[in-house]
C-alpha cells in the first residue's frame, strides 16, 4: 500500500525510521540551490553520487519545487521504496 506524504514532520519520521538521511546528488545544485534532493539510505550506494544536508534545507527546496513524496507501507515491515512526485 502506498501514501503521500506533504507533511515535513511525516516525512522526516518515516525516513528517520529507516535510518535515512537528507540528501542532494552531488553537482546539480549551486549557491544556496542544494539542486536535485533526495533521501541517502544507510549502507544502500548513495554515497558517490549524494552530499549530505540538512533537513531545513531538504524541506525548503521540496516545498520550492512542490514535491510530495510517495512512499510504500507493507504490512509489518518498513520498506524503503519512495518517489519524489509534483503535488497535484
């Protein structure tokens, strides 16, 4: 079963919960514009291609770009499958 999450403290929540962290891909963005976010899950290979930032600026470039994030509830367990989508 899917939802989508708009809310910044359901988001950071869910993604905590399943030890992930805030993230951009590394050279899309410059000055302030982290560019292209993303959520960096521990040990899966995120680490050559994402740069670590915080949630505040996570937050500030996913609601400039009106994002919602789907993310997939199974029944007991908490899978990490999830897309950044345009709200609408």
């Amino acid at each position: 079963m899917s939802r989508t999450l708009t809310d910044h403290k359901s988001i950071q929540e869910w993604a905590e919960k399943r030890g992930a962290r805030p993230a951009c891909v590394k050279g899309t963005g410059g000055g302030k514009d982290p560019g292209m976010i993303r959520l960096d899950f521990e040990g899966y290979s995120g680490e050559d291609s994402l740069s670590p930032i915080s949630w505040e600026e996570w937050f500030r470039k996913f609601d400039e770009s009106d994002l919602a994030l789907v993310v997939e509830e199974a029944g007991g367990h908490a899978p990490n499958f999830n897309k950044l989508v345009r709200r609408g």
